[in-house]
C-alpha cells in the first residue's frame, strides 16, 4: 500500500460527503467548458453576434472560474477540518507532514480529475444544444454550428487542473500550522451554547423592517438613489438573522415550557440553537444568493418577455419627432411612411414655446392647455381647467409614480423673448404623456388664449413643433426608424430627436436576452454551489447524529420519532435561506415593479417555482441520502 | 414480585446460511424481584453486554421468553417496545451518552418529555433526584462544562426520573475514577432502598459488584454461579474475587487497595 492508494481509500471512504462538491465540481467545469467553448468558437469573427453579448459571455466565464476558486477552496477547507482527527492520527503513527499533505493532494486530484473527465464530456455533449439556445436568444438567422475548439477544451482540463492542485497545495499550510495535539483536540473541542444580544436583534429587525419600507415605498427615481443603502442594510439584517435573531426566537421558544417539553421538541429545538449559529455563514450566503438570482432572474425575464410592454408604456407614440428633420416636410413624412407601408391611425403636431424660467435659470417647454387635453385623452384623472395666469407643471418622465398634486401659493416667472410673465403654479401632474425628449420630459402647460398671446411674442428660435404618430403596426415601422435616425444623426447630429418605440423595444431586447441567459446559467451554478454546501454541512453531522439516535433510540424513542427528528433539521436547513431569499427577493421585485405600471408577480412565481423544484430536488436527494446513511450506521452491530 | 424473569434464553449471532455463527446465549434462566440491586459478572466474551441488551429490549433473543412486570417483551413490535422502554426502563451507560445540546436538567427530562407529562411535575421530579444525586448546583450546565461523576449522576436521574420498573445499567463506573465510582454506587444503593427501584447492573469491577445484594456470574453464555450478599461488604467483596478467580478472569489484587 503506498500513499497513492491510502488516499484512493480515503477517497471511497468519504465518497458520500465528497459526492456533492464532486457534483457541483463537475457542474461548474461543464458550465466553464461551455462557455469557454463558444469564445473561441470561429462564429465570433462574423459580425451577427453583439459585442455585448461576447462582453457578457466573457464575464459570465470569469464568474464560473471564480465561483469555482471560491467554491473549491471553501469545499477543501471544510473537508480538511472534519478530518483533522484522522490527520491527526497519521501524524502521531509517524507520517510527516509532507506525506499527510501529499495524501491530500491525491485525494483532491482523483476527485478533480473525475469531475473534469465527467464535466468536459457533458459538455461536448450538450454543446450543440447550447449553441442553438444562444441562436435563439440572439434571434440568429442560421443557429451557430457544432465544433469541438481544442483552445476551449485546453483551458478548461489546464485551469480546473491548476485550481484544484494550487488549491490543495495550500492546504499543507493549514495542516504545518497546528501541532498533533491541536488536531486531536479539534475533534472534541465543545463548543458553548450560543448565546445572543438584545441590541443586535434589534439592530437586526431594523435594518431588515427599514430596508423593506424603503423598497416597498421606493419609485424609480429614489431607488437609483437608495439602492446600494437598502442592499447594504438587508446584508446587515440578514446576517444577524441568522446570527442573533434565531438564537432569540429558539431561545423564547426554550422558555415557553408548554412548547420545548412536548415530545421531540425538546431535542430539536436545543440541537437547532447550536445548528442554525454554526451554519449562519452558510445560511446567509444560501439566502443572499437565492434572493440575488431570483430577483435577476426574474427582472431579465420580465423585460425581455415585456419588451413589447415596456416599449409601449415609455414611448406612448410609435414615433415622435423633436422639431423639423431638415428637408422633410410633414409631406414628405407621410410619403415616406406611404414608402414603408405604413399606416398612421393617429398623429399630433404640437406647437410648443420654450421658456426661460427665471427663478430656476432653465428652460422649460410650455403648451396648450387644449393639445395637452387631446395628448391625455379621456381619463379624468389628468384632466385640467386651468384660468388665466395659472399654469401646471407636468412631469412626463416615467421615472415616478403617476400623481396629481394640486399647488398653491407658488409663482413662476418665465420669460419670453424679452417679456416675463408670472404665473400662478396650481397643479404638478406625474404621468406619461408622450415620448422623450429633451424637451418634452418635463413641461408645463398654460390656457389656450395665454399660449397663442405669448407665441406672438416668442421669437422663432423658441418656437418648437413636436410630430408624434401611432401606425397600426408599429413593429414594421424598423425600416422607417432607423431611416429617420440616421437623417437626424447626419443633419443635427442626434438621434435624440426621433424617439420611436421600435427602438425602445429592441434596445430592451438587446439588453435583456443576454442577461436573461446568462442569469439563468450562473443562477442555476449558485443555487447547486449553495446545495452542495449545505448537503457537506449536513454531513459533517453524522457521527453525532448517530450517537443521538443510539442514545435516544434505547431510552424508548420510537423510530418515527428519530426520523421525524433529522428530516425536520434537514428541511429547516434547507428552506430557512430559501424562504429568507424569496421574502427579500419580492420586496425587491416590488421595488423593480415600480418600472412597469403593473407587478410583475407571474414571472417571478414561475422562476420561484422552477428554483423551487431544483432546490427540493437537492434536499430531496440529500436528505434522501443522510437518513440511508444514519440508519445504516444506526443498524450496523458497531453501535450498540 | 417478580419484575423480570427470563426463561431460556439463546442468542446466536450470524447466520447459519453462511455458516458462521457465535452463540452469546445458551438457554439461560434468570430471576429478578423487585427492589432487587443485582449484579452481573463474567469475564470478557461470557455474553454480559448481550444479556444486558436483550434484557433491555434494545436486541432480539433468538429464543426465549423475557417477561417484565408479566408482560412478554418478545412478542411486541418495535414501536411497542420504544414505548415499553419509554415508560417502564431505564438506562446508565458506561459512556453517559447524555446529549451535548441540552442541558443536564433537560438530559434528565428527556423521557418524561418524549411521553408529554405535565410540566409541574416533571419539575418536581428532577428538582428531587437532583437534590437526592448531589446534582442541584449544575442543573443549567452543559455536560461537558461538568465532571464525568456528576454526568454519571445526571445519567442516573434520567434513568430513574420515570420511576421504571426496572434500571439496567452497564459498566456505570466504567468511566470514572474510584472516588466517583464510590459515590455513585453509595447513591445508586441509597435509590434503590428510597424508591424500591430494581436495578440490574454488568460490570467486571468486583467494587462495583460488591455494592449489589446479589451477584450473577455468567461464562460462555451460562449462568455460572450466584453468591449473595451478608453483613459486610467487605467480606462480599472477597467473596466476588474469589469466584472470578476461579473464573479464570484477571486477578484483581489491585482493587483491594481501595479499601
């Protein structure tokens, strides 16, 4: 028997606790080929696929690899600690340090080799099928062709190779550090009860109560502002959930002697105190994770499912045009439509006067109160009857939620030409109207007679006409659009001035497939990275689990009982974060729906449903496995 | 009145298909009355730990009949045998066995919780035994913040808090130092007279044995002798090395010394 088959020993040994980092290894190395096996596909020198996509891809591979590092190393590290003991032992029966660490190092490379061996065939396997996902989503006319890149399958065997063999390399530091003595002890050191702070509970339902408000009230505009505030402060919140506040709730739970000495709740709820505080880095990093991909994954899903919606909802017209395009007359515009095939079913030319506020030193775009009737149509809601001197600022963004406030006692002065005016401030009205432009995004309007009075006196170059129209299909307008864009780029240089909701819907698109995609790759990578921590964690419990069963099972527990007992530790395990991680991903969705005028709850249900389903598929399997083994431990002759 | 009485008792272990069997148990008869302290001896391999085993329920005879307080325990189902054990055994381990997640006092109150009594009197009676064990003082201790003696105690309240019909006990000084061991048997005998409580305990220590009102040697899975207890302990205790030496046991010269 030399070292090599020792570790091989060991490796078959410990299979079950290897097993799921063997998983998600071979996960991550059949992601990492896949992706790496598209960036060097000869596809990328045509020019069809976006060069946004390929930053994307680029990024999603160096998550993979990192996810990985980190994945491996923590996986090592835990390894390496459950078995100090045994470690231990083999120092003390004479081996040195360099046979202990080179022990190690072979056990880590067969179970690296296999998942690379394991990962790189699944991946040439599904690669085509991977291709023509990517065809789809990209919208590619011919689907990318299947090819093996001998770049791509070097990248993946050398780098997961380099990862696994540094990484287990360093493990002989944390071996040289501690003495035999500390090995052993490590094994048997007990640990006291863990104990929590009023203060921190506090903090901790703060920071999650404050961060919830905060999303559930937030609109647009105050979520760009908020955003890293209330992420900062659910990281806060959450971590000392699991640190103090389920200390707190098992602890009140304990002094409540109804419920902590009835039946099996005694043992479960005292076992659970030591559990749920071990694993609280686990626990938090499960929970951020869930909620994090959740919230991607659905927010991607929905804009790119929705485009069509949000495209609508933010360009109100199929095509507004800011001022004259030179050379084209309202004429010769519906000539062109005629050209494009295009039928106009409404269309809107407003004048509007562009004012100096004095006060504020902007300017500010006023128009009629009659074409801002027309623009609104019938919702009474928005409806204005402005008297003479009065005026209402409209904000027409869509960064914030639709309103109507009525003002008093504020003035505005606004100039015009060399005249100022003073008017009456009366309402501010939040709501979509039009299309954005420079000029249109916020604008006020006054009575009809005061806007035909002060157009008089305005001179040309503060007189504007906005052209807007809606066609009957305005998915056909694509010609038409990039048309105009391209005459506006060439005579005022700005395609600012065509605002058409075809442009809005495919920038959308563009963002949002890719991301979908790949939030959809890296999603599924975390939740089985998560899982296969936690089936470790697990795991590691054994042996006192064991014991527990042993001991319990002779005072006259029933074996109903005991299984109730582990599978209840198990589930918790598994659905604490996950519960945690979907409550955080809704406020969050909330707080994204606040871009929609609708919630978006369908989608995020289906993609907490499909989470749902791999996720109870890994707990299903882990638990499946920790009892076969308890009771095959709990059965064998050894442990009575 | 008798609390247990087993009547030809055979334990084989392995399966005869395979050919490779043991037999720890040759049709063996045993009688135990209540209020009883006894003792099981025998060398290493005689089939103690099997009869201790069986007796508790926890393994199957291959033949027999074991009856405790006139109930057949062969004949129950496991789960009737988790309740039986629950209600009306108790047990002391060599190794404690107390849950490190709870505290001494819940360690205690483990079966009493697992049968759902009402909480006033489970107070009641750990508060007693703990008193009466010398254990009041680390109640809210973890095991392992305490010494092995005072574990053994708690082991021992958790064995008696449900007033069982009978407490099996296996190498319950096996851990300990003598001053412990000492302490503990002097509670377990002063118990055993306070609740009328019937205690079986296995050990291959003659000072432990020597704190029974009767001893029960075994050899090969067979009664060998019983020698009962007079006056003195002392002259007990000569009386117990003299048959586990002619047991062909270990010579136990240094026991003697802690006297």
């Amino acid at each position: 028997m030399n070292l090599r088959s020792l570790a091989f020993k060991n490796v078959k040994h410990h299979m079950r606790s290897y097993l799921a980092y063997f998983l998600s290894c071979t996960f991550s190395v059949w992601m990492f080929y896949l992706y790496a096996s598209l960036l060097f596909h000869p596809i990328l020198q045509s020019k069809e696929i976006p060069k946004q996509f390929m930053a994307l891809m680029f990024l999603v591979e160096g998550m993979v690899g990192l996810f990985s590092i980190l994945f491996i190393g923590y996986s090592q590290s835990a390894f390496l600690r459950n078995r100090k003991h045994d470690l231990g032992l083999l120092q003390c029966l004479g081996m040195s340090v360099k046979h202990v660490t080179r022990i190690i190092f072979w056990e880590n490379m067969m179970v690296g080799c296999l998942a690379i061996g394991v990962g790189v065939c699944l991946g040439l396997v599904f690669s085509k099928l991977f291709y023509l996902l990517v065809s789809v989503v990209l919208d590619l006319t011919e689907p990318i062709s299947f090819a093996i890149s001998f770049q791509a399958l070097g990248l993946t065997i050398v780098g997961f190779l380099l990862i696994f063999s540094l990484l287990s390399w360093w493990s002989r530091f944390t071996i040289r550090k501690q003495s035999i003595a500390d090995l052993f002890r490590e094994a048997v050191k007990e640990k006291p009860a863990p104990a929590f702070s009023t203060w921190k509970v506090v903090l901790s339902l703060l920071c999650l109560g404050g961060a919830y408000f905060l999303a559930w009230t937030a609109d647009l505009k105050s979520l760009v502002q908020q955003f890293v505030f209330i992420f900062l402060l659910v990281l806060i919140g959450t971590q000392l959930l699991f640190t103090q506040l389920s200390v707190a709730i098992i602890d009140y739970l304990q002094k409540k002697k109804p419920v902590f000495y009835h039946g099996t709740n005694l043992i479960l709820l005292s076992q659970l105190r030591f559990r749920l505080k071990d694993n609280a880095r686990i626990l938090f990093m499960v929970s951020i994770l869930c909620s994090v991909v959740l919230t991607s994954v659905s927010v991607c899903f929905t804009y790119y499912i929705e485009a069509e919606k949000v495209a609508t909802d933010q360009t109100p017209f199929h095509l507004s045009i800011e001022g004259n395009i030179q050379g084209m007359s309202p004429q010769e515009m519906e000539q062109h439509f005629k050209h494009q095939g295009l039928q106009v079913i409404q269309e809107e030319h407003v004048p509007l006067i562009l004012a100096q506020m004095q006060k504020e030193k902007q300017m500010v775009s006023l128009m009629s109160q009659s074409d801002y009737q027309r623009l609104t149509g019938n919702p009474a809601t928005y409806a204005l009857s402005l008297h003479l001197g009065e005026m209402a600022f409209i904000d027409s963004s869509g960064m914030a939620k639709d309103k109507v406030e009525t003002l008093s006692n504020k003035r505005v002065n606004v100039k015009i030409g060399d005249r100022t005016n003073s008017f009456q401030l009366v309402k501010h009205v939040v709501h979509r109207i039009w299309n954005e432009h420079a000029k249109t995004k916020f604008f006020a309007v006054v009575t009809d007679q005061q806007f035909n009075q002060l157009k008089k006196w305005a001179p040309d170059s503060q007189q504007l006409t906005i052209h807007a129209y809606r066609f009957s299909d305005w998915k056909k307008s694509k010609g038409l659009v990039l048309d105009l864009d391209r005459l506006a780029k060439e005579k005022k240089g700005d395609a600012y001035h065509v605002q058409s909701t075809y442009e809005l819907y495919q920038a959308v698109k563009e963002i949002f497939s890719p991301l979908m995609f790949v939030s959809l790759f890296i999603g599924v990578l975390f939740f089985l990275g998560a899982g296969s921590i936690l089936y470790f964690r697990i795991f590691t419990e054994l042996p006192s689990d064991v014991k527990q069963w042993v001991v319990l099972h002779k005072i006259g527990m029933r074996k109903k009982e005991g299984i109730f007992l582990l599978k209840a530790q198990i589930f918790l395990l598994f659905s604490i974060p996950f519960v945690v991680g979907i409550c955080h991903a809704s406020a969050a969705m909330h707080m994204f729906s606040a871009l929609f005028k609708k919630p978006i709850w369908d989608i995020y249900g289906m993609s907490v449903l499909a989470y749902m389903v791999i996720y109870g598929l890994y707990y299903g399997w882990t638990k499946r496995m920790y009892m076969h083994d308890v009771l095959k431990y709990v059965n064998s002759p050894q442990s009575e | 009145m008798i609390i247990l009485e087993a009547k030809n008792l055979s334990k084989i272990y392995g399966q005869k298909s395979k050919g490779v069997t043991y037999q720890a148990l040759t049709d063996l008869y045993l009688t135990i009355h209540q209020g009883e302290f006894v003792g099981i001896m025998g060398p290493s391999g005689s089939g103690k730990t099997t009869l201790l085993q069986i007796l508790g329920t926890i393994d199957r005879p291959t033949s027999g009949e074991i009856w405790i307080e006139g109930q057949n325990v062969a004949n129950m189902s496991d789960d009737e045998l988790a309740d039986f054990r629950r209600k009306r055994l108790g047990f002391i381990f060599q190794e404690f066995y107390l849950l490190d997640a709870l505290t001494l006092k819940e360690n205690i109150l483990v079966p009493l919780v697992l049968e759902k009594r009402p909480i006033a009197e489970m107070e009641q009676r750990v508060n007693e035994l703990a008193k009466y064990l010398g254990i009041d003082q680390v109640l809210s201790h973890r095991p392992y913040e305490v010494s092995g003696g005072q574990r053994q105690r708690a082991a021992a309240a958790r064995a008696l808090v449900h007033s069982p019909a009978l407490i099996l006990a296996d190498e319950p000084t096996g851990n300990l130092d003598s001053k412990s061991a000492k302490s503990l048997m002097e509670s377990l005998v002063q118990l055993n007279k306070k609740e009328q409580s019937t205690i079986l305990t296995v050990t291959h220590d003659p000072f432990t044995a020597s704190y029974c009102d009767r001893v029960i040697f075994i050899k090969d899975g067979k009664v060998f002798t019983e020698i009962r207890r007079g006056e003195s302990r002392q002259a007990f205790f000569q009386q117990i090395m003299q048959v586990t030496t002619a047991l062909g046991g270990e010579s136990y010269e240094l026991a003697k010394s802690r006297f």
